[in-house]
C-alpha cells in the first residue's frame, strides 16, 4: 500500500478513472435500489451517474494523449488514507437520507482530499491536475444541487419521505413491536406460575428463559413464512423474522433475568418493576408509530398484560 503524495502523475490520472468508474457504479447501484419505491430519487443518481462516466471519459482521453493506451489499475484501497466507500449492493433496504447523505460525502470527501494532495505537491503538474480533480468534483456537487431542483421537488421528497416511513414502520417496527408485545405478555403466565408454585428464583428463572427462547423462535418462523413480501411490500422474509424473533425473546428475558436474584421476594418486585417498564416502553411506540392515543394505548397493554399476569399468580397459587 502507498501514500497518494508518493504517486506519480500517471499513477495519479489512473487512480482519478477508476475513482470515477467505480463512483459511477456506486451511484447506478443505488439508483436500481431505489427506482422501484423512488423514482425520482433513482432519476437524480441516475444522472449522476452519466455525468460520473462523461468525467471518466475525458479522464482516459487525457491520459491517452500523455501515456497511452494502457492504463494502471489502481484502486482506492490501494492507497494508505484514501476515502472508503461501503458496498451498496450489500445494503437492502435503501434509505433515502443513507444515500443522500453518502452521495454528499463521496463528492465533498474527495474534494477535499484532493485539494490537501494538491496543496502538498511541489511538482507543478501534479499540483494541476489534482486542482483539475477538484473543480471537477465541485462541479459534481453543482450538478447534483441541479438535478435535486429537477426531479425532487419539496412535494415529491415529502411523498418520498412517506413512502419511508410506511416502509420503515412495515418492514421494522410492526414484526418488532409484535414480537415485544408477545415476549413481554406471553410469557408473563408461565414465569409467575413457576415462580408462586414453586417459591424457588432458579426455578423461575429456567422456566422464563425457556418460555421467552420457545417463544422467540415460535414467532421468528411465524413471522418469516407469514408472506415473503413481495405484494405487501414488507421486505425481506427472512430479517423480519429474526426481528420478531429477536425482539419476543427480548421482551420475555426482561423481566425473567431479575429471578437470578437468589431472594424470591426481592426478585419478583424486580420483575414486576420491569414489567412495567415493558408495557409503558410497548404503549410508547404504539403511540410513536402506530398513531394510537396514549391514553388508550396503555390503557389496552397494561389491561392485557393484568390479565396474563394474574393468570400466572392464580395457576401458580393454587
């Protein structure tokens, strides 16, 4: 691996074409990522891309007329401190704001890179071109501004914004907060019959991290093979599954860990405690995100949750 000052200006041009071809790409990937919920936003990255190419183009033009034909490969993880970019096709869903976001710093990264590279060199030509490279990147911020005023208008990125958000709430919230509800209430019955019937924490303790584990994966493949959400649009089968899942043995190991408190007294108000916090934490994001009054959103958790609780006691009791 090499510093970029220690390139010479062959090497420099040829690192600028590949920089260019493979930030087209990065902006062609998210394009395709996007074009089938965003289409305007997949436009704007589109046509940042064409302008990635033309910029590619006169680049090789460039350097054929210097060096020829044959052109070095040199990439940008071949140079010590040179600006890394994730892998789009490995992020599914796209964010709108994620992308946004990576677009403005791929361009405002590499400028400033460039300007510090040219301002260390003290080869005359070097110092050109990479003053070249960098108005060429403010001019792709230019352009970007540009086709944001085409094609995202402020009513097109508010739709945009809601679409998102439907996504979001489809895709992440609904099987998380399914899964929170059923570990926390689910398995309140079991945990407190175990823990009155037997008078013993580890015995409780067993039977909630058994009930919270069965049920995680219960409602992981419930979720998972519910549909695989190609007409609901809830995204890929297989990550809402391990979010319900995830999130129901969350909500049962809450409040079954305080049972390895050795003193049964002392453990059992710690669990009632948690379970509280459970419940307020359930009605806070059904009054976040599901648009339902807090009143009645507590009301309806902690009614539902007072009913498996007392089930518990009363098998447990008697």
């Amino acid at each position: 691996m090499r510093n970029f000052s220690d390139l010479t200006e062959r090497e420099v041009l040829a690192l600028a074409i590949a920089n260019e071809e493979e930030d087209g790409r990065i902006y062609t990937d998210i394009a395709e990522g996007l074009r089938e919920d965003y289409p305007a936003s997949a436009s704007i990255f589109s046509e940042m891309a064409a302008e990635e190419g033309d910029h590619r183009r006169r680049l090789i033009e460039l350097y054929r007329e210097k060096f020829g034909e044959h052109i070095p490969l040199i990439r940008r993880h071949d140079i010590r401190g040179f600006i890394q970019h994730p892998p789009i096709w490995q992020v599914r869903p796209l964010g709108l704001d994620k992308v946004r976001d990576l677009a403005e710093t791929m361009e405002l990264e590499t400028l400033r890179f460039y300007r510090r590279a040219a301002a260390r060199s003290t080869d005359a030509s070097i110092r050109k071109l990479l003053g070249d490279l960098a108005e060429a990147e403010v001019e792709h911020e230019h352009i970007a501004g540009r086709l944001v005023a085409e094609h995202l208008p402020a009513s097109v990125r508010e739709e945009e914004d809601k679409v998102q958000r439907r996504m979001f709430l489809l895709r992440v919230i609904q099987p998380g907060l399914a899964g929170l509800m059923d570990g926390s209430v689910s398995t309140l019955a079991p945990l407190f019959a175990a823990a009155f019937a037997t008078g013993l924490s580890w015995n409780a303790f067993v039977v909630g991290l058994a009930a919270s584990i069965g049920a995680g994966i219960s409602m992981g493949f419930a979720e998972a093979l519910s549909d695989n959400g190609s007409l609901t649009g809830r995204g890929a089968p297989i990550i809402r599954g391990a979010i319900c899942g995830l999130m129901t043995t969350l909500g049962g190991i809450g409040h079954t860990l305080p049972y390895l408190i050795p003193a049964f007294w002392t453990a059992t108000t710690v669990a009632m405690c948690v379970v509280a916090v459970e419940l307020a934490v359930i009605s806070w994001i059904r009054w976040k995100y599901m648009d339902t009054p807090p009143v009645s959103a507590a009301f309806q958790v902690a009614f539902g949750g007072a009913l498996v609780f007392a089930t518990g006691i009363l098998i447990g009791s008697s």
